[in-house]
C-alpha cells in the first residue's frame, strides 16, 4: 500500500468510526425527529451503525425522559455489541453519581457484611469528570481520571478503583453491570456480588 492510500484508510476508517463520547451540548429534537430515530433505533432489521447513530442523536436530546428512553429501549432491543457497548459507555457518561449495590451471601465473611451494613447495602460515588475518549469516570478530581479512584469503561467491562475498593461488572442481557467488589486485599474480605444498574 502506498503512503497516499494508506492516508486514505487512515481518514476513511476515522470518519467512519462510531463517536465514543458524551453530548457536547443537548439538542431541542422536533417529533418528526423524534419519532425517526426511535424507530431507527427499535427496528431489528436496521444496520448497527444506523441504529447506533439513531440512539446518540436521542441520548443528546434536551429531554431527560428522551434520554432514558433511549437507554432503556436502545439497551431492549439491541443485540449487536458495538450498539449495546456504546449505549453502555454513554449511559454512564451521563451518570452524576456511580450507585453500587452490594449483595453479601450468606457465606459472606463478617468482615464484607460489616462493611456491606455499613453503607446500607449501597456504595455512592459522586462522579467529578468524565472522559469519554478515555472512557473513564473520575470519582475525585475534576479534570482527569487518576489511577486510585476511578471507573474505566472498555467494551462491555467497566473496572472501579477507590483507594483499597476494587471492583469489576459486566453488561449482561438483563441490561445491568453485574460483578462484585472487594473491599480490601485483607484476607478478611472477599469478592461481594454487586450490580451498577444504567437507568
């Protein structure tokens, strides 16, 4: 390949490429448009890209409840992974806060149950910044995402540090994060069942 026809690729592959970020800013969608894109996105037989491109125009709209719609459905009825992993990413780009909700077993050690009471069940962290290009949540500073508190999205994965709290979830077919944390590397602490719900 020439240099000339790889420049080519190179900008064909870029326009090409699904945006992996947040709305620049949100969008007063008429109801023609609307009603478009909501049925370009719940149309099975529609390409990925264009259902993909039909949800990023809803999950901009100046309307919450569009938004969550958007979520949910596109979530509903897309079975394509570059659709759900997008819809994924953007879901919780828009997220003011990441809500972890631990479920101990019964063979918990005391130490998890402890700590699972002592946040009634709920771990909630504020998110300062968001980074969709890095596909990072930062859960401390307000102008990148550091190595001990933070949230990165890759695919369908998302991977949550916080100081000693580790976690790991991934985007199931009933629509939510599900995985665990763990609190400590302490041997008193194990692996708690959790669940990062999107809506």
């Amino acid at each position: 390949m020439t240099r000339i026809a790889a420049v080519f690729a190179l900008l064909a592959a870029a326009l090409w490429a699904p945006p992996a970020l947040a709305c620049e800013s949100f969008a007063n969608l008429g109801a023609d448009e609307l009603k478009s894109y909501r049925d370009k996105l719940v149309e099975e037989a529609a390409d990925p890209i264009d259902r993909l491109f039909a949800f990023q125009q809803l999950i901009c709209s100046s309307s919450p409840a569009v938004r969550a719609y958007a979520v949910r459905e596109g979530l509903r009825t897309s079975t394509d992974p570059l659709v759900r992993h997008q819809i994924m990413l953007d879901a919780l780009m828009q997220k003011q806060r990441l809500d972890v909700e631990m479920a101990p077993g019964p063979d918990a050690t005391k130490a998890d149950k402890d700590f699972a009471k002592e946040h009634s069940g709920v771990l909630v962290y504020p998110i300062a910044f968001v980074s969709a290009t890095e596909g990072c949540l930062s859960l401390s500073q307000r102008d990148r995402c550091t190595a001990g508190a933070s949230a990165h999205i890759s695919g369908d994965k998302l991977e949550l540090i916080h100081g000693y709290l580790v976690g790991e979830f991934r985007l199931t077919e009933g629509n939510e994060l599900v995985g665990y944390v763990r609190a400590s590397a302490n041997a008193n602490y194990s692996r708690i069942p959790a669940v990062v719900r999107l809506d």
